[in-house]
C-alpha cells in the first residue's frame, strides 16, 4: 500500500487521552496512526454498507411495484435497453 499523503490534527486533551489508552502496550494497535486508521475504514466500510442496504432496498421496492425488466442474458445488452428507455422517459 502507498502511503500518498498525511494529516496532522489538532485534538482535545480528551479526544488525546482516548487515543492514548487505545494505542501501545497493552492494546490492539501499536500506534495513534494505526489506531485512526482502522477508526477511518470502520467509518468508510460503514458508509458503504449503508449505501449498499439503501440500493437493496430500492431494488425490493421496484420489485414490489413491478417496476422490473426481464433478464435476456446478455447483462450488457439489458443495460444499454434500460439506459436507452431511461434517457427516453427523461426527456
């Protein structure tokens, strides 16, 4: 992995105590940097997931309403129909 750039942060005594108990001897990461780290890819995989659920959601919502196309088995080939019907109905 590339490391492509850094950030240096200001914190609250506070919010420094909470790193510090949760960093070095003793605990699951050997460093504050490592420690954010895996903070920041717990928020992004979070993120993600939400996203993922919102889109299952709308596709069991069209589902519901009937708003489907039946799959030909050529995906690409569906998706260019879709779009194409898509760009129509906007217009």
């Amino acid at each position: 992995m590339k490391i492509s750039s850094s950030i240096n942060l200001f914190l609250t005594d506070e919010l420094r105590e909470f790193i510090d108990r949760n960093t070095g001897d003793g605990s699951l990461y050997a460093t504050p940097s490592e420690f954010l780290r895996c903070l920041i890819r717990q928020k992004k995989e979070k993120l993600e997931a939400t996203e993922l659920r919102q889109a299952i959601i709308s596709g069991y919502r069209d589902a519901i309403s009937g708003n489907v196309y039946e799959f030909s088995g050529d995906l690409k080939k569906d998706m260019k129909a879709f779009q194409k019907k898509s760009a129509i109905n906007n217009d």
